[in-house]
C-alpha cells in the first residue's frame, strides 16, 4: 500500500432479501357442550398473531397462532353465539443468504376467511394468512479513506450515503380499562366481536431509549338482551413506554411496529347488578428499529501524475436511504342483498394487496377488501352476506428503485342502509411502506505503485483535447495524467462541468 495512505472500517446494511409469501391454515372447531347447536355460522373474525421470530441460515422460521372468533346462530332462539378459538402455526419464508444473526422485518396478515358448518357440533374454517419478512445484514470494509504528503498523487473523492440499523428491540406494555355502557343501551348479554386499532404517535429517542406512546381504539359490538338487540361501545386506552436499545441517540430515527398480542375483553356488572360494564385487558407488544443516517466522502479513484499507481476498487451494495411512508384513502361499495334487510349488525373485512408498483417516485397499491355483512333479515334471523370490493392508491415515495416493505389496514368501516335490498360501505384503508433505496458504491481498498517506467505515449508539448459526449473532467485528467485543477486554471474554467465538443489545453507535468 502507498505511504501515507489512511484506511478506516466503512460499516453498511447490506439486503439480503425477502418473500411474501401465504400459509392457508385450517381446523375442525367443536361447539363447546354447554353451548347450543349451530344452525349457521355468519362470519369469522380473525387475527394473525406473532409469536417468535428465528432467523437461520436461508430460511426465516415465523411461530404465530392464529386466533379466531367464530359467530354462530343458535338452533332454537336463533340467537348469536361466539367460540373462540387459537390454532398455532409455523411458517418458513425461504431468503437465500440469511443467517441466524441477521436482522428481520416480519409482518402477517389475515387475508381471506372461509367457514363451513359439517353438522350443529362441528365447522370448519380455512383462512389465508400473508406472511411477509425482510431480512438485512451488517457489513464492513476496510478503505481507503484519504492519502498525505503525495504531492503528485491525484484522487476522486465521492460522498457515500449510508442508512445503519443501530439496534433492534422491543417491550411489552399492558393496558387496563374499565368501559360502563351508554345510557339508553341494552344490557349486555354477549360480546360478539372487539375491533382494535393501534394509533401510534412519533416515537422520540433519547440516550439509549425510544420512547413510544398513543392511544388503543377499541370498538366493541353486543348482543344485547332481548332478540334483535345489538349495542356497540368504544373506547380508547391510552400507553406510554420505552425499548431500550443500546447506542440510540436523539438525533437518530426510530421506526416502529405494534401488535396486541394478548386479550381479554369481559362483561361485569354494575352498582345495580345489571351487565353494563365492559373490562377491558390488552397486551401491546412495540417493535422499534432505530436508524442512523451518514454522509461519508471518501477516495473513490487514484492515479499517479508521475508514478504508475494502480487503484484496487471494490464494488459494495448498500441500503442508502430508508424512509417510512404513509398513506389513508376511503372506498366505497354499494351492496345489493337478496332479500331485505331489517338492520346491519356489523362488517368484517380484510385487505388483500394483489400487486404493488414502484415507479415515477410513486408506489401504486392494487387489492381487493374481502368484506362479510352480519345482518338481520326481514324474517328476523342473523344473516351474512360475502363480497369483495377493488381498491387502488398510490403513496408519494421518491425515490427510483429500492425494496418495500407494506402493511395495510383497515381502520374504519362504516355503513348505511340505501333502501330494503341495498347499502352502502365506506372503508378506510391504512397503508404503510418502508422503502429501502439500494445503492451500489465503488469503495477504494488498496492502491499499488508499480517500478516500470511509465507510458508517455499522450505526451506532447501542447495537447488539445475535444471533449466527448459523458466525459468528466476527473476522466480527462487521468488520461492525461496531469492535475484536474491544472486543466481547470489554464482553461479558465468556471465549474468542472464540461460540454461535448468544446476543446480544452490540457497541461504537461513533464
């Protein structure tokens, strides 16, 4: 290596890869003995729950249950009745080159629901789980970070722009609330499903700590006690914790990623007696990654004026840049049933994100909201009736080219009966995107000087260049083998931009 060359440790998040992937996961459930017959069941609700997370070498293993609340019409009061039900699942997503000390994003999704009834003891529900994972490595490379006392030693410094995970970690954070019924509500008799959607504000880091906080909204829906009588309460519970995650700084970035993973949502009664109350006990577990941005200008080029030095470059592909984007847009769908329709109890539906693009500065999302209506008909009994619904958006993300990674929800259903037969749906549509900008950088490792004599073909008393279309000037100077700010002085040049067909003096050292 060249005297006085100075060499530092470039450290950079390289990509491995990733998969979106879906597992169908399927049981028998058994009504419980102290609960009646099934004569229909009218909808699943359904959640996709985290468990651990193992990175190995080329797979990533995802441990999750999936967690199931199935509403059925009783045989003789033609009542609604629920069964919860847990199934644990396993899923790998195969990553070429990921290794168990890696670093990974894991999402899941609950896509789609089908549900049959074999006979009043027994159904069978299938659901499509979207399960997807990005998994990340940290590298480093020695280089060549700037050379002293070579005054004929001419190098092209670029600057480099690195995003690092500096940590990775999480905590759980346990939610308590208390929810006493509206007045001139029903009593409760049952609670048939829970909506929750976390809202998470900004995340701030101090020394060594993110700090998170936000609020949980839950919307629950009741039968109440009579037949045909449904109430519906909300709430929201507010949560403030940190993640410890050693050698964050105030100045970095966190992004974070939240899911309940426990709850217990039970009926209690009032001063009266009466079931008015709703506890309410939730588990939200916080995953935060925190990121730090570096602008780093380094030799990326070397060559000898009066020397024959030979730079050794190696190529390093590095995630530059990742920003987190989001996104909320409502969509509309007019529903015609096939026979009348007394009430709409409430909504279940599920993104499905068929196709995404990244172009333009712009990602378009294309899916369909697979979405079932628990109603009453005009006979009086529970009803559901199943549709899809198309949606497309878009997110501004500028940048040209990266990696994604995308989570969707939806936050807000709501509903309004158009006439007997027909409703309208409004659904609102969270998207989020972390975008990850891939760059590939020539970093300078090694420079060798070789003895031989050097060329000196090029070598004229006066040397008249016509610049081609795409040169620079650093292209130019080491062609030559003169100083780029030679050229620049004895040209009169004003910047070091130059245009195609213009003629230049290049100067002689020798």
């Amino acid at each position: 290596m060249l005297q006085g060359t100075l060499t530092n440790t470039i450290s950079y998040d390289r990509f491995i890869g990733g998969e979106d992937s879906q597992a169908l996961i399927e049981s028998d459930v058994i009504v419980p003995e102290d609960m009646p017959d099934a004569i229909n069941v009218v909808a699943v609700v359904s959640d996709a729950v985290i468990n651990e997370v193992i990175e190995s070498d080329e797979k990533i293993q995802v441990d999750g249950e999936l967690r199931l609340n199935i509403i059925y019409v009783a045989d003789k009061e033609k009542k609604l009745m629920k069964i919860n039900k847990s199934i644990d699942f396993t899923h790998f997503l195969e990553i070429n080159g990921s290794k168990s000390k890696c670093i990974s994003l894991v999402n899941t999704r609950v896509e789609h629901v089908d549900y049959s009834l074999i006979n009043s003891r027994k159904m069978n529900v299938k659901a499509i789980v979207n399960i997807s994972g990005r998994a990340f490595d940290k590298e480093k490379k020695e280089a060549i970070v700037g050379i002293q006392g070579e005054e004929d030693i001419e190098y092209l410094k670029k600057t480099i722009k690195l995003s690092n995970i500096v940590g990775q970690n999480s905590a759980e954070t346990f939610l308590k609330e208390q929810v006493k019924i509206s007045d001139g509500e029903p009593n409760i008799s049952r609670i048939l499903k829970a909506d929750i959607l976390i809202k998470p504000e900004e995340p701030k880091i101090t020394d060594n700590r993110v700090v998170i906080q936000g609020s949980v909204h839950v919307y629950v829906v009741y039968e109440g006690d009579s037949k045909d009588e449904y109430g519906y309460e909300e709430c929201d519970l507010n949560y403030a914790n940190f993640i410890e995650v050693p050698g964050a700084l105030s100045y970095m970035r966190a992004n974070t990623y939240e899911r309940i993973i426990e709850k217990n949502i039970e009926i209690s009664s009032d001063e009266n007696g009466d079931n008015r109350i709703i506890d309410i006990e939730l588990v939200l577990k916080t995953e935060a990654l925190v990121v730090e941005k570096d602008e780093t200008e380094i030799p990326v080029d070397i060559y000898g004026i009066t020397r024959n030095v030979e730079p050794v470059i190696e190529s390093i592909e590095a995630i530059s840049e990742q920003e987190r984007f989001k996104s909320q847009a409502i969509f509309k769908e007019n529903v015609e049933f096939k026979n009348n329709v007394r009430r709409i109890i409430d909504v279940v539906a599920y993104p499905v994100l068929s196709d995404y693009t990244l172009k333009d500065g712009k990602v378009l999302l294309e899916g369909i909201i697979d979405y079932n209506i628990m109603y009453i008909g005009d006979n009086g009994n529970p009803m559901s009736f199943k549709g899809e619904a198309q949606f497309k958006t878009f997110l501004d993300v500028p940048i040209d080219d990266g990696e994604l990674f995308i989570d969707l929800k939806i936050t807000h259903i709501s509903y309004d009966i158009m006439a007997m037969k027909e409703a309208e749906l409004k659904f609102v549509v969270d998207a989020t995107v972390d975008a990850f900008k891939l760059s590939k950088y020539d970093i300078l490792v090694d420079v060798k000087e070789n003895d031989e004599a050097r060329s000196e073909e090029n070598r004229h008393s006066i040397t008249i260049y016509m610049v081609q279309k795409d040169d620079e000037l650093w292209d130019i100077a080491k062609r030559y083998r003169t100083a780029k700010e030679d050229i620049i002085k004895v040209n009169d040049l004003k910047e070091e931009k130059v245009l195609a067909g213009s003629k230049l003096i290049i100067p002689n050292k020798i």
